[in-house]
C-alpha cells in the first residue's frame, strides 16, 4: 500500500522505524538497518527516473556496509570506501581511503553514493571536488545528511546540540550518563570537542542552505532536493525547513564543460 501516491509504502515505513530502533543494539542490527536505507535510496533513485542496472558505483563512507551490499545487487558493478574495514563479512568489495582522496582513476563510477558523511567534514567543497572528479561526464551523486539545526542533527550530542556547543556538551554528558546510553553494548562516550567527536570525524555545521551553496558553486546540478523518505519536502521551506527537516537528500549531475542552469 502506497501513501499518498508516493514512492515509498507502509511496508518500507515500517521496516525502517523498527531497524532504526533496534539499530545501535549491534553490529548486526546496525547492517541491517543499513540494508533497509539502501532499498530505499535504490526506489528513491527509480522514482527520480535513475536506473542503475547498469552503473559502476561507489559507496563512499559505507560503514557495515549494508547499503553497498543492497545496491551491489541492482547494478554493474560496486565498491565500498571507509576509512576502515567494519564489516569482514561483506560480500562486495571494500576499499580503506580518505573519500575526498580516493585511490580511484578519474572518470572511473556512474554514481557516487554519499550518505550521511558531509556533515563530518571541515572542507566538505573537497569533498564535492573528490566525487565531481571520479564520475563519469553526466554522473549521478546521491548526497544526504541530517542538517545540523535539526533535532538529530547534532548526532550524539542531539538535541541538547541546539543549545551551542559547551553547554550542550555538558548536557549530553550528564544525559548518557543519566540513561546509560549503549552504542553495540558499550556506553557512548561525549568528547569535549566536536572537531574530534568521532574519532577520526568531527561534526559540523552543515545546513541546506550550505549545501545548496556548494552545490551551486561545483561543477554539478541540482536534480532533487527532499526531505528523506517523506512525501512531504519540509526542506524547500526557507530557514524553517532546517529545524523541520530530520534528514535532506540531494541528487545531483555532474555536468562537464557545459554551462547549465542551476535550480
């Protein structure tokens, strides 16, 4: 049964809000709510007119690796990047590397898929230099992350993120502590900068409209922009879609030589 004519139906709703509730418990659960996103990043792609039967593609910061799995099996060819191995498991193949350095050949995948890593990055314009440069002329990105001002946006930190970074820090701290908060079985642990919140990642300020900027200043255009998985697009609402929205996806075409109008 679809909803409102839209391309996800209740199934795919409810799939994903009960491996989104069970996802942190572990590993495991974590793939699999990573398998989910990545049927539903699949019929995202075919609702926009994208067939990938035939693509080279690339899942940048893959993690468990349960979206390069799901989509490995819909086209050519894939290939996962991280900056580690998670998943030893994974039956595509994986590559260790910087995803605004890869080791690829210029020109070398279809689509670049990209979810849920710009928001960590302090130069995320390299990020869309790095991907502009390893698709092919008229390649698809497919780019999404949770804008900062939303209620999840700040991650571990959320919500008390919206408090500003020191107080909400503080906040969180005593939050996880209060309620023993578990990430796969151990307590989730607070860093005191959010340059170094996760390790080898920070978190920073990504917004909409920053990303709109980005985009408008690269060499691609702006296909689709839409608030992930809803029928309803809170994310064309000027500054109050940046709180509304709980996470926005882009798909975008890399254009070469060409002058295009953006939208």
């Amino acid at each position: 049964m679809k909803l409102f004519n839209f391309y996800l139906e209740f199934q795919d709703y409810k799939k994903f809000i009960l491996a989104a509730i069970k996802r942190t418990r572990s590993v495991d659960n974590y793939f699999n709510f990573q398998s989910i996103q990545g049927e539903l990043i699949f019929k995202y792609l075919l609702a926009n007119g994208i067939k990938i039967t035939d693509f080279s593609v690339i899942d940048l910061a893959n993690g468990f690796g349960g979206e390069t799995q799901v989509l490995g099996k819909k086209c050519r060819f894939i290939v996962g990047l991280d900056l580690n191995f998670l998943n030893k498991n994974m039956a595509f193949p994986h590559t260790i590397g910087n995803a605004m350095s890869t080791p690829f050949k210029d020109r070398s995948f279809d689509l670049v898929i990209c979810a849920s890593l710009i928001e960590h990055l302090l130069r995320p314009e390299l990020l869309l230099e790095e991907i502009d440069r390893i698709l092919k002329p008229n390649g698809i990105a497919y780019i999404s992350f949770p804008p900062f001002y939303s209620l999840n946006g700040g991650h571990d930190y959320a919500p008390f993120h919206l408090f500003g970074e020191k107080l909400g820090i503080k906040i969180s701290r005593c939050f996880i502590k209060l309620f023993n908060k578990k990430r796969f079985g151990t307590q989730v642990k607070i860093i005191d900068d959010y340059q170094f919140a996760f390790g080898n990642w920070g978190l920073y300020i990504m917004t909409i409209k920053k990303m709109r900027q980005l985009i408008s200043n690269s060499k691609f255009i702006l296909l689709d922009q839409s608030t992930k998985w809803l029928p309803i697009n809170f994310s064309k609402i000027p500054l109050i879609g940046e709180f509304l929205t709980w996470h926005v996806q882009f798909i975008i075409r890399k254009i070469d030589n060409e002058k295009s109008i953006k939208i």
